[in-house]
C-alpha cells in the first residue's frame, strides 16, 4: 500500500508527460513544430540549480542575484520540473516584420529571434501549464530556469530559448509569496 505523498508525487509524473504531449500539439504557425520538450531528471535539475547559482554568484548585487538564487531553491523544492524551449528557425510569413527586420532573410543573416517561434513557445507553454492547472498541480513559469538550460544545450545546439515549469504538491505552493 501506497502512502498518499507518494501517490502526489507520482502524479506530479503523469502531470509532467501530459504537459510535454499538451506542447507538442498546441497550434504552431504553419503548422511548423521547432518546439522540443524535457522533463528533468534528477541529476539534471541539480545541474540546472548549481548553473542556475553560477549565474546569480557572476552577480554582484541585485535582483537578478536574487532571482537566480530565489528561483533554484524553488527548483529544490519541486517534484518534477517540465522545459519547454524552442528552436530559432525563421518561417517565412510574408509581410510581417514583427521581429523588426525587413524580412525573414535580413533576420536570419542577422541572426535575430523570429516572433513566430517566441509566439509558438508561449503557446506551447500556455497549454502545458493549463494541464498542470487542471490538475492542481502547482506550478510556476521561469525564464531563470530557461536560461540555465540554454546554457547547458540540455535541449539540444540549436534550441535557444526555453522557459522552466517547476511543479509541486504540497500543502502551500513554494512558488508564491517568496519574498
């Protein structure tokens, strides 16, 4: 028989494959999918939090200090931690410069962002989190955590921007009120 902590936590599991899935089908400009998807294991997540304490130690003061160093005592606290992140592949709508180039070719010998994927990214997400919101599941977005997965290429060399999503089940959720 089971304890009920760790039947929440298990769930935290399930929880965490049905938000990677819920990413993978979300709509997708032309239907083109640079998205790609991870649920940490525990020896990366300890590789997330020390890189995610590099990062905030290379600053002196500050809140980007505090927010690195907030944010990887949350990832200590999670059960599961879901990244979502996105591959940085220009799509070739014309007329749209929503990334600030004249067009997709001048962005991508610029090397620029093309919004399409940042607005793929964010609906991808959006998605997963309502799965783990559906479910109860706290949860919280962090481009902290992103960062430190770009960093490490846990998503691969071409994925260059990435959000976090720690998930947790207890009593009071460790992703508000933290100070």
């Amino acid at each position: 028989m089971k304890n009920n902590r760790k039947w929440e936590i298990d769930a935290t599991k399930r929880v965490a494959e049905i938000m990677c899935a819920s990413a993978r089908t979300a709509p997708k400009a032309k239907g083109i999918d640079n998205i790609e998807t991870l649920i940490l294991s525990e020896e990366q997540k300890e590789l997330v939090i020390a890189e995610m304490e590099r990062i905030a130690m290379e600053e002196k003061v500050g809140t980007m200090k505090k927010t690195f160093l907030r944010d990887a005592n949350n990832l200590e606290e999670s059960h599961q931690v879901v990244i979502i992140g996105t591959r940085l592949k220009t799509i070739d709508i014309p007329y749209c410069n929503y990334c600030g180039f004249e067009n997709c070719s001048a962005n991508k010998k610029a090397g620029g962002v093309c919004f399409f994927n940042s607005n793929d990214l964010g609906i991808a997400v959006g998605s997963a989190v309502s799965i783990a919101g559906l479910n109860h599941i706290d949860n919280r977005i962090m481009y902290t955590v992103g960062r430190a997965i770009i960093n490490l290429k846990l998503l691969g060399e071409d994925v260059k921007l990435a959000l976090g999503i720690p998930l947790s089940v207890t009593g009071k959720s460790p992703f508000f009120d933290r100070g």
